[in-house]
C-alpha cells in the first residue's frame, strides 16, 4: 500500500500517522523491496540546504517524521501537520515485526559496551529475534562483514549525517533493508537516560538535552536556523520572488 507523501524542501515524508506509516515499511518489506529508512528532523534538513548530494540522499529514501520542527514545517508550508514517530519508537516497532516475520537483523554502530549492551536487552526482550550478527563503530571492514550475514534489516547507529551517507554509499554492497538510528543503542544499553516523557510529548527533546548537556549549544542552536528557513520560504513565496531550488 502507498500512502501519500508530503514534500517538505523537496524531501518526501510519509504523510500518516503511526499505524499507517508501520503499514507502509513493512509492506515494502514483505514485498521484498530493499530500501533505506530516515528518520527525518530539522538538524537533517539543514544538513540538506548546505549539501546537495546530502539532500538527495534524503530524496531518495524513505523518510519517517521524527522532529516537531518538521511538523511545523508542513503545517507552515502546506497547512497539513504531520505526526512525530519518534525513531526509537519506530525501530521498536520494526523490531517486533522482524520477530513475528522471521527476518534477521544486524546491529552496526555505537561503541563496543553501547552495542553489546543493547544487543543483549534486545534479545532479552524479543527472544523470537533473529540477530545475524553486531558492529561496534569503529570494527574493521564493517561493510565486508554484514554483507557476509546477509541480515534482512541493518540498523546503522552513528552520528548525524554520516549514517545516513555511510548507509548511502554502501548500500549497493548490503542486501537489506537499512535505517539509521543514531543514538538509540546508547539508550538501549542505558549508558544515556531517554528524555523525560513529558519533554516528548511536548516535542521539547532538545530543550531536555541542553538543561542535562550544555555543550550541546551549538548543535541545538541550529534548530531556529531552520525555522527561519521555513519563515523565508513563506515569505518569498507570498511576494512572488520567484522559484526557490531547495
């Protein structure tokens, strides 16, 4: 089933809500269709306006709403809001459909104690998992290693954007379907405390962040960088001043 998509900056987001969007990977994937998972939010986006080549990297995957920045942006932009689905949500989600539907996943990124960790609790909490394998960050030849598992899903836990151009780069040599997943293994492994519930709900993760890391200033700084972004698209596009490329 395809469901729509809404473009923000040219960059396709399923436009569903949760249910919807879960239905709409794992029909691919039932399909057999090999692709790439983003869980798309503004710092991303921002990427995007400085890097082309990342920009179509994003084109061209598909992309999940994990930001409330992104929400505003379509509401601002298209006057549709579409929901958040949080990536470790998402991936939780597609966790248990593996489970249920007998695909395998490998586990690459992290450090060693991050990934072992999680791998273990993972396992723990879906015994019916098939693991074909795990990669700390900085193993060797980590390309040569998951191809030879031969998992069906490979989640990708680096940093932002170099996940999403490592999954890029190598994914002609994977043959699976592939998601980045940041930090999420280092939440898994409990080696970082998720955000408080209430600064998810409110969409306010990065004002969490910044209260219990400060040195995240200058990452977390960006972010009105892109609702400024939004604002002068509106605005061009109110006086007519003409096609904006991104």
């Amino acid at each position: 089933m395809n469901h729509k998509v809404l473009k923000i900056f040219g960059v396709p987001v399923i436009f569903s809500d949760r249910e919807g969007v879960c239905e709409e990977i794992f029909s691919k994937a039932l399909s057999g269709e090999k692709f790439r998972i983003v869980t798309l939010n503004a710092l991303m986006m921002n990427c995007a306006f400085e890097d082309r080549r990342f920009l179509e990297i994003l084109k061209n995957a598909v992309c999940v709403n994990d930001s409330i920045g992104i929400s505003l942006a379509a509401l601002l932009l298209k006057g549709k809001w579409i929901p958040r689905f949080q990536g470790i949500e998402l991936f939780e989600n597609i966790l248990k459909f593996c489970e249920k539907n007998g695909f395998s996943v490998f586990f690459y990124g992290a450090s060693d104690n991050s990934n072992r960790g999680s791998v273990r609790k993972l396992a723990a909490k879906f015994p019916g998992l098939k693991i074909a394998g795990r990669l700390n960050g900085y193993a060797p030849n980590p390309v040569e290693k998951i191809a030879a598992a031969k998992p069906d899903f490979l989640f990708v836990a680096l940093d932002l954007p170099n996940q999403e151009k490592w999954i890029s780069e190598n994914f002609g040599h994977l043959d699976c379907i592939c998601m980045g997943i940041g930090g999420t293994l280092d939440v898994v492994s409990g080696k970082i405390k998720r955000v408080n519930f209430v600064f998810r709900r409110m969409g306010l993760e990065w004002f969490f962040r910044f209260l219990k890391e400060p040195y995240r200033f200058r990452r977390i700084a960006n972010l009105p960088v892109f609702l400024f972004r939004v604002l002068k698209r509106i605005f061009l596009k109110s006086f007519c001043f003409g096609r904006i490329l991104l």
